[in-house]
C-alpha cells in the first residue's frame, strides 16, 4: 500500500493507492506515508472512508478532510479526543518530505525553540550580581562608533550581550538569579534576559550532540525568600549559519543582508546549509535571534524527557543528493 498527503485549504486531500485501504490524513503539511504499518493501524482506527470525487491524480484517488473533521471520524469509531490526537501524532512520526523525497524525521525537519513553561504567564525574574552589559562577545575588533565588527561574509557582531552565534566572556554572567512568583517544579528551559537558563539534563544533551562547541556557565536559581531554587546553566549557542533558502525563502532579503520580515511571508531552511548542525543562530534573521535545532536535537531531549522545550517547525528544502 502506498500513499502520500497534499495540502489544501481547507485541510488537506488524502491520497490513497490501495482500493481498499485509504491513509490516514496529516492535516498540515504536504507528505507521504514512509511506513505501512502505520498508516494501517492509524487507517484501522479511524476507519477513513473513501471521501469525495476523483480529481485527476493518476492512479489514486482524492478525498478532503480537515483537522476537525478526522478527529470527529475517530470519536465516531469509539475513540477519545486524546486518543484520537496520539493516533494523528503516530502516522505524522512516519512521514516523508512535502516534496516527496524519502528521509527520517531527524534528517528533514528544523525548528526554532521557546521556553514552554507552562504557566500561563512569566513571573519574572531578577539578577542579583554580575553585568550582563559587560557580557560581550570574544574574539572581534569592535568599532568605536558603531560598536560593531564586520565580517567577511557580510554580516556583523554587535558589541552586545544577546544571542549572535558567538562566544561571549561569561566572566560577568550573574551567579544567581531569583525566580519570581510561586516555588514550582521548574521545566528544563527557562529564560532571564532574554538568555536561556537550562538544566544539566538539556546541557548534557547538547553537549552529546555537540561536544564542546556551546558556553555553559553555571547559575543558581533561588526562589524570593532566597531558598535554592535549582542549578541551572546560562546557555549560549556559539554557531552562526546562514540557513535561509534564498529562492523559495518570501521574506526580503536586504541589500545589506538581512531579512525583514514582509505580511503573508515565510522562511524555508535549506538543509544543504546547515546540514551536520544541531543548534545555530542565523545571522541575517534581522530582529530575531531564538536558536534554530535540528530534527536530531528535538528526537534526543524528547527521549532523555527534557520538558519545557516549545518548537516551531520550518518549511524545509532539502539537501542534494
């Protein structure tokens, strides 16, 4: 049995090779089942019937289903709303690229992160020593005017604390930082100054990856009444690459090399550019400087139960064979 998925507007049109048994329905992305027995058992469970006209794709016939609309056909067959959502999340493990070419989820996909705490909002936080203006890069000749360094693929370090890719000097990185509101498990990512505060579990997971490319630096976390909180670690990703697919990227790309964001665009990866990478910072994201991870670096914090990691995943051209 074959079969693959192909976006519509209102959902998605289920494509199916096997009279007899139609796939199940990815209701996002434009993809082909890699796995058999998956799209079986998700079939079997939600029974998809054969829906809609023909409309012309040769060998296969064409059916439209949204989100909502397969989630109802599961609760039909006796299935609950979460049963349901774990049976899409199985066939969507075992899918292929939009363009329909063969590769593991870990060789195709790359997302940007966010701490995803839970809460419904962030308490705060506050640093009780060092100087984070004094947290610069290492390594770059800066300016006396503008306070930047400009490198020979046209892009620049700013003489600044935040995320550029690079190494900074952790010498001034606070040693404690209070975490405001009310004492609670904290998750595996948090953020202080719009820098990431991971524990030893992420830490060890990127250092698995990656060993010895990233800066950690060690920190206290304490709660108001200056009980321990945890022992965490600042968190700097020290790669800078270039991951933007220039044809199909729809933003605008700057005479100087940034891209600014226009209404309606997107940003697609090339793969070729960043293969063998895990965790980067793209220099010409004007604006924005979350770290890009790999579909490898999602696959190894999910299974050493890291919590708190948010993903967004980005349309993706892959690499040349």
């Amino acid at each position: 049995m074959a079969g693959g998925l192909v976006q519509d507007g209102s959902g998605c049109r289920v494509v199916t090779r096997d009279s007899a048994t139609p796939t199940c329905c990815l209701f996002e992305y434009s993809v082909q089942v890699e796995e058999p027995d998956c799209v079986s058992f998700a079939a079997h469970a939600f029974r998809v019937p054969g829906l809609g006209a023909k409309t012309g794709e040769p060998g296969g016939r064409n059916s439209t289903i949204s989100k909502r609309g397969l989630l109802a056909v599961g609760a039909s067959v006796g299935l609950s709303y979460a049963m349901a959502l774990a049976f899409v999340g199985k066939a969507e493990a075992h899918l292929l690229h939009p363009q329909g070419i063969a590769q593991k989820e870990t060789e195709m996909t790359v997302y940007t992160i966010f701490d995803d705490t839970g809460e419904d909002y962030s308490p705060g936080f506050a640093l009780l020593d060092g100087d984070m203006k004094k947290v610069l890069p290492i390594g770059f000749e800066f300016h006396p005017v503008t306070n930047r360094a400009k490198l020979s693929d046209g892009t620049s370090v700013k003489k600044k604390e935040f995320y550029q890719g690079v190494r900074v000097d952790p010498t001034h990185l606070p040693t404690k930082v209070i975490m405001k509101g009310r004492k609670r498990e904290l998750t595996d990512l948090q953020r202080a100054h719009n820098i990431f505060l991971v524990s030893d579990s992420f830490r060890q997971v990127v250092e698995g990856l990656e060993p010895g490319i990233h800066l950690f630096k060690p920190v206290e976390l304490v709660w108001e009444d200056g009980s321990h909180a945890a022992s965490y670690f600042w968190f700097y990703p020290c790669v800078r690459l270039d991951g933007m697919d220039r044809k199909h990227t729809t933003h605008e790309l700057t005479d100087v090399g940034l891209w600014i964001n226009k209404p309606g665009g997107q940003y697609v990866v090339n793969l070729e550019q960043v293969a063998g990478h895990h965790v980067w910072i793209d220099p010409r994201m004007n604006s924005f400087d979350l770290p890009f991870v790999s579909g490898a670096f999602k696959r190894a914090m999910a299974d050493a139960g890291v919590r708190g990691i948010g993903y967004h995943e980005l349309p993706t051209i892959p690499r040349v064979k």
